[in-house]
C-alpha cells in the first residue's frame, strides 16, 4: 500500500495515511518499532505532551500511532469536549488498524498449545495479603525459584509473574543467584517503575535474535500485549482469579516460532483450576506413559521402549 501509493482519494501521488491505534502505550510503542523499516519521516507517534508543545495534532506523515487515551483527551473548547481526533478531518485516514479489537469477543482458542506444571511446596498454606512484606515469604519464593530453574531449560525465554513490584525485585534477584549464566543481564525486571530502562529490556527480550535477558520478572505490566515470539516458559507466582486476566497472561506464550511445539506454564497458585474454560482451548488431554518391560542382561534395550509419551 505504501508504496504503490494507494489511498481512497485516488491521488496518484500521494502515499497512504494509515493509522495504528491501540490501548496501551506499550502496543502503539511496539508497533511503531515494528515499521522501523520505513522512512523516519513517514513514522509519527501521536502523543499528548507533543500536541500541547506544538498546539495542534501532527498532520505530516503516513504511518500514525496512539492509544486511544490520547485521541479521546484534549482541552475542551467553548465549554464542550473536544477529542485531539477531532481535529483531522473525517476522511484524512486512508486506512486504520485497531489493536486489541478481540478482546472479549474471540473464541479461536490458542495458536501454541499449552502444558501446566503445578508445584506445590510446604509453605504453600499460607495466603498472601497485600501488606505482607517480601521478607515474610522469601524462604518460600527463594524454593520455588530453586524449583522452575531446576526445571526449565535456563536458555529459553521465560516470563515471571510476581504479586508486586517489589516482589518482581526480589524474584529477580533470586534468579540471577542461582542461574547458571555468567550475563549479569540474564534476569531483569521489567514493572511500571523500571521506565525507559525497563522498555529496554523488553525490547531486547522480545528480538529472536538476542539471547539477553533470557528471563523477565514482573507484577502487571507484562500481562497483556507483549509480542516476544519465542517465550517458552510462564511462571505463576501469585493469586489470578480472573478468567479474562489468565487468558491473557497465557497469551504471551502463545506466538508461533520455528521449532516451538509447546510452551510450559509452572503454577505454583492453582491458577488453571479455576481458570479453566473448555469450550475456549478445550478439554485436556490425559497423559499417556508407555509401559517398561523390564530388559533381561541379554536383551538389547529398543529405542523408545521406556520413554514416556507426553
């Protein structure tokens, strides 16, 4: 479209203008780095301290990104609202995109299929509270650590999922005591309070090419829109009693990638009892495990006799 210059007014001269519009600013921001290989002066991103600067919306460009907060705010005039959008006319977008128009409306079920690991430890009737501090349950999360690292392959991409930030902090820092890495970036946190460094971060966790880091912590910031491709691994350390909210969290692992056949969630808060819904991914299947034969000093063992089928 950009470059064959279409756009509903027919001028044959004119490139399209095409709107993104999203509602995070972590989706309009994830998409605009995704048209990165278009030329920067055909990129805008819509934001709020930039109209108030200029005093008027930007009109130069072809590929636009906001959220939809920032289109719907704006100063009202003559004691009426009157919407940023309001100031392009009816007919400037050629073509628009709306992110996240799915929400509670699909039932297509998931694009990579899942496996639950629930993990249960001795300290695990104690309910948390959200004035509990961090120190109260560290021996519990320092266990559960211990467990999903001993378990995952610590090279695969893997997505944390603490009950605050401060734990989000805490988990990170026990990751990185007991990883096998010697990058001191192999675990960081990305929450609300990390900014720009954070952004970073997960810039760097959802490009297929990068290895560093290799495990995000975080509270709930990451739950929903987040586009890393190659997440093996989700991690459940804290209460979700939201349906919405665990379909959500799942679909960070989700995305197809080349030689991912699965991904793995490790519930260590029974999430997937309550959370489950047959009619979006359907009913689970039973575990099959292949009988052993025991196998005689003069039998040559075959292979795949005593492997188990998942």
């Amino acid at each position: 479209m950009f470059h064959s210059r279409w756009n509903l007014s027919r001028e044959p001269a004119r490139r399209p203008r095409i709107l993104f519009l999203a509602d995070r600013n972590i989706l309009a921001n994830q998409a605009y780095n995704a048209f990165s290989a278009f030329p920067e002066d055909a990129l805008v991103r819509i934001e709020p301290d930039e109209i108030k600067k200029k005093g008027k919306v930007p009109k130069n460009g072809s590929l636009f990104f906001t959220i939809f907060q920032t289109f719907m705010s704006g100063p009202p005039k003559d004691g009426h609202p009157s919407p940023y959008f309001g100031e392009y006319p009816p007919d400037f977008f050629d073509f628009i995109v709306i992110d996240e128009c799915h929400r509670g409306g699909a039932n297509d079920g998931y694009l990579t299929p899942f496996r639950v690991k629930q993990i249960a430890t001795t300290l695990d009737e104690y309910v948390y509270t959200p004035d509990d501090k961090v120190v109260e349950i560290k021996a519990r999360e320092k266990k559960r650590v211990e467990i999903f690292m001993a378990q995952i392959d610590q090279q695969e991409k893997t997505l944390v999922f603490c009950a605050t930030q401060d734990h989000a902090l805490a988990v990170r820092d026990l990751i990185n005591q007991i990883k096998t890495s010697t990058d001191p970036n192999y675990c960081q946190r990305v929450t609300a309070n990390d900014g720009a460094l954070g952004e970073q971060y997960l810039r760097a966790f959802q490009d297929n090419e990068k290895t560093i880091p290799t495990i995000l912590t975080t509270s709930q910031k990451l739950s929903t829109g987040v586009d890393a491709r190659n997440i093996r691994n989700i991690v459940l350390m804290r209460p979700i009693n939201s349906m919405i909210e665990f379909k959500q969290i799942i679909g960070r692992g989700t995305r197809l990638f080349d030689g991912k056949d699965y991904f793995t969630i490790h519930d260590f808060v029974k999430a997937h009892h309550h959370c489950s819904d047959p009619e979006w991914d359907g009913e689970p299947l039973e575990p099959t495990i292949s009988p052993i034969t025991p196998i005689s000093p003069t039998e040559t063992p075959k292979s795949g006799t005593n492997e188990p089928t998942p």
